[in-house]
C-alpha cells in the first residue's frame, strides 16, 4: 500500500491509483463515493468526480474549488511529504530496484520561493494542469493553472504567476 500511494502521488501512477484503491478494500465505484462525500464535506459545489483517477472528461471542477483541494491534501503531512518528493525508490518482492520519478519539475527548479507541495494533471478537454502551494517570507498562496497547452508550459504559467503575486501582494 505504501509503494502504490508513493508511485500515485510522485509518479501520477495511474494503474498504481486503481491498485491502491482495490488494495483498500474498496471498488473504483466506492472509493468515488467518497471522493464525491469529501467534495461535500469542503463545500465543493461545483465539483463532481465519476472516476478515482481522474481521466473522465464528466469530473468536473474549478480553479477555485481545486485552491480548497489542495489546501486539505496538503495539510496532511502525509501527503505534503509524499507530493515533495523527487523521486520514490521501491524495490520489488523479486528484489528489483524501480525508480519513479516526479513529475512535478518545480520540485528541481531554484525559484527563490518555495514549494510546499504540488500535483499534476492532463486531460484532453482539461489541457495540461497544475496546482501547488508556495511560500515566501512568511506568505503562502495556491496557485492553479488549467488548460495549459504543454507539459513544460503548465510549470512556467506556474512560475510567472507566483513570482507576480509574491512580487505584488
């Protein structure tokens, strides 16, 4: 269980999701039960999940809603511990050696800021996507980019938007 949350949260393990969810004891239908009981319980109006790991064009959220998102993920430090990781090493029961790496870049970039945690994500309809928590000097803010047209480019909108709000607010 440990190797598939570390594979899903660094790595964005898709198949390593749907494990670790069958692994809980739980079916896909379930465990989004109470992804759709969790999006309640933080007020998420506009956020509907029909799958765990989230390549459905029917889950739907915002910007917004996925600030709150983030905000709860990251205050498990569980999970903020996990999300800062650069890569998760685990080693088969045949003895191999696998290295995931993260695909979250920001994590090896020096931006004067510092990151607190972040996730990835890509949909067709949804474009590249990426959201994360930052600080400086004391100030913390999530920032969430949608739509993004590439890989690379969701990390640069990123990396303007922050340092803009840092440097004006």
């Amino acid at each position: 269980i440990e190797d598939l949350f570390n594979i899903t949260l660094v790595g964005s393990g898709n198949t390593a999701t749907i494990a670790l969810v069958h692994a809980l004891g739980m079916t896909e239908r379930e465990f989004v039960i109470k992804m759709n009981e969790k999006a309640v319980e933080l007020e998420l109006k506009n956020t509907k999940f029909v799958d765990p790991i989230g390549l459905s064009s029917y889950n739907k959220s915002t910007a917004r809603e996925i600030v709150k998102i983030i905000e709860a993920a990251l205050s498990k430090e569980k999970i903020q511990q996990t999300v800062l990781q650069n890569k998760y090493i685990l080693k088969t029961t045949q003895g191999k050696v696998r290295t995931i790496e993260s695909t979250d870049i920001l994590l090896n970039k020096k931006n004067g800021y510092k990151i607190l945690g972040g996730k990835t994500g890509y949909l067709g309809s949804a474009g590249f996507c990426f959201a994360g928590k930052f600080s400086e000097y004391g100030h913390e803010i999530i920032s969430v980019v949608l739509g993004s047209q590439g890989v690379e480019l969701r990390f640069s909108e990123t990396d303007e938007l922050v340092r803009w709000t840092f440097e004006n607010y």
